[in-house]
C-alpha cells in the first residue's frame, strides 16, 4: 500500500531522474509521536477484556486445500499471559502451549509427560504445520517491541509501520499494520523478514461486539511465499469470567 500522507515523502522528477525528498526532523518526529500514541491506544483496546477465553478451530490449507482442523481452547490475561489446550485431533489432543510472560514459553507433549521451553530459534515455526508460530503468541501486544510511525489514514483505516525496539525483540524487519476506526482494532499485518521482503499477511475479520467492544472472530495468516493459509475461528468467547493466575504456571502444564 502506498503511503497517503505528504507528509512523509514526496517523489520528485528532475532531469529524468527521480529521488525521495528528506522528511524534515519535526515532521519526522511528530510522525513517530503520533504513531506511537496510535499503537499504545490499540494496544489499550486490545486489553479492554483482561480476562478472555474462547474455543477455536484452526484450518490448515495447503495448496488451496483444506488439510487437517485442529479444535484448542484458549484462555488469555492481559495478552501477555495465554495458555492453549489442543483438543482435536487425536494426535495432538494433550498438548499444550504456555506463555507465562512475554519471554517464557513452554510446550507440554503428552507423548512424552514432559514440558519444554521453546528455544528463541523455534518462535517463528509454524505451530503443527500451520502458518501461526509461538512468536505470534509474544507479539499479542505491538508497543513493547515496536517505534511506530504514522503513515497515513485511507477513510476509516489508519496505516503504521513498525520497526523493531531490538533486533532481539522480533525476527521481522518491520511490519506494517492498519487499524479500521469502525471497529477500533488491527485488521491487518504485513509482516517483513530481514531482507526486507513481504512474507506474511494475518487478517482479521468477523468482528463481533461484546459488552462495549469489539473482537475479531475469524483470524487468517497467509504465507506469501507459499500461498498456504491458515484459518483460525472462535466460538464460545467469553470475556467475563475472570482467570486465575495460577493458570498460567507450568504446573498447570502437567495436569489433565
């Protein structure tokens, strides 16, 4: 998507040549202000219910087709405390993915009774052959890891790029997020590997109001490269019920 704002660059012509004119340092600086106040609020948002859980059902496509579901529940604190239970199919029932804070994730394999942290290199592989990867799970919240800048706004939809805080915080060079006011949220993220390519797109749909917000019920990542997709739709979503710490302890991990 091209930038809509003048403000940010404009493309001039000269002697058949063509060159980005500079941003001026207060234009710049403003659109980062501005920007990071647009990710923080989204985050805000994002949190409104604290305490969520739902049921989902994850549609894996490879080729266009359909080849395997997988059912899970999910119950969340704040987005940085999450803890997944796969129920369906059978070879995965048992198994469980915990994120005790935005550093900490283990996996729980009811083959072997055992739980393991996923190592730093494993956070961007596909969770079971989907297109969703544990790093997806860290990233639940933008602010902490990603400077903003305001891009520009296309009627109800308001466009950021994100450039990572550290290149510890994230495997991607930037992203690229748009936030439709009409339902206050993030409906889509382009996502960027270090060579600067565009490889990934999550798009979020279905959005549904509870209590006095909203929150997408159908969640898709599609792989640029490989065309493969994968469908993740909740049901059951329940944002009142509160969640007790003790949770989302790997002792918890370990029971039935």
């Amino acid at each position: 998507m091209k930038p809509v704002s003048l403000l940010l660059a404009s493309v001039l012509a000269i002697s058949g040549a063509s060159f980005i004119a500079p941003q001026p340092v207060a234009a710049a600086e403003d659109l980062a202000a501005k920007g990071a106040a647009i990710l923080k609020a989204s985050d805000d948002r994002a949190v409104k219910f604290p305490d969520q859980t739902y049921t989902a059902s994850m549609e894996i496509y490879k080729s266009g087709k359909l080849r395997t579901t997988m059912v899970f529940s999910m119950v969340t604190k704040g987005l940085v405390k999450q803890l997944i239970r796969f129920l369906q199919p059978g070879d995965v029932a048992g198994m469980k993915i915990l994120m005790e804070g935005p550093e900490e994730l283990y996996v729980y394999s009811p083959e072997f009774q055992k739980v393991r942290r996923i190592a730093a290199h494993m956070k961007n592989q596909g969770f079971n052959g989907s297109e969703f990867t544990p790093e997806d799970m860290v990233m639940a919240k933008l602010s902490p890891l990603f400077d903003a800048v305001l891009v520009g706004k296309t009627g109800n939809e308001t466009q950021l790029n994100l450039k990572p805080k550290s290149a510890e915080s994230t495997s991607f060079s930037k992203l690229e997020i748009f936030i439709d006011s009409t339902v206050g949220g993030i409906t889509r993220i382009k996502y960027f590997d270090q060579a600067g390519n565009h490889i990934r797109t999550q798009t979020r749909e279905e959005w549904k109001a509870f209590e006095d917000g909203m929150i997408p019920t159908r969640i898709r990542m599609k792989n640029l490269k490989t065309t493969d997709e994968t469908v993740i739709n909740l049901s059951e979503i329940d944002v009142k019920t509160a969640i007790d710490d003790e949770t989302f302890s790997r002792r918890t991990l370990m029971r039935g």
